[in-house]
C-alpha cells in the first residue's frame, strides 16, 4: 500500500467498525466497562473495539477517560 501507516490502517478498517459517531455516543459506557475489565469491554461492545483499533483519535479519547476513571489504567 504506502509508505504511511496510520493511512494503510485506516484503509484497512474492519467491517464491524462502529465509526467515529457511534464510538463517542457509547464511548463512556466503554470506558466504564474497560476500567474494570478491558476483555469485557471488548466482548460487550466489538464495534466500538474495532473502532478504537483503526482510530487515534478515538483510542486517545479512550486513554483520557480511562486516565480521568483510574491514573493506574491508560489502555485496555
């Protein structure tokens, strides 16, 4: 593809991808979940993990919230 990474993962997108839109509405409902159990969060809610696999700023807004729920979590 090119020499770019973030825009080969982009392109590259899952299918079951939420998107931007859908991943902000749940986005703290994941967080939530994520804190206590990363694995659940993911299980719950594939789409929005897809998502936050294939947008950085997404996964950013992510890590702020985890930061904000527990300093000891920045990442499921």
């Amino acid at each position: 593809m090119s020499n770019w990474p973030d825009l080969d993962r982009f392109l590259q997108t899952d299918p079951c991808d939420a998107g931007c839109g859908t991943a902000m509405e749940l986005l703290h409902v994941y967080a939530d979940l994520a804190a206590a159990d990363p694995a659940a969060a993911q299980r719950r809610y594939p789409e929005v993990a897809a998502h936050l696999r294939a947008c950085g700023p997404c996964e950013q807004d992510l890590g702020g919230l985890l930061a904000a729920i527990r300093p000891d979590v920045t990442k499921p």
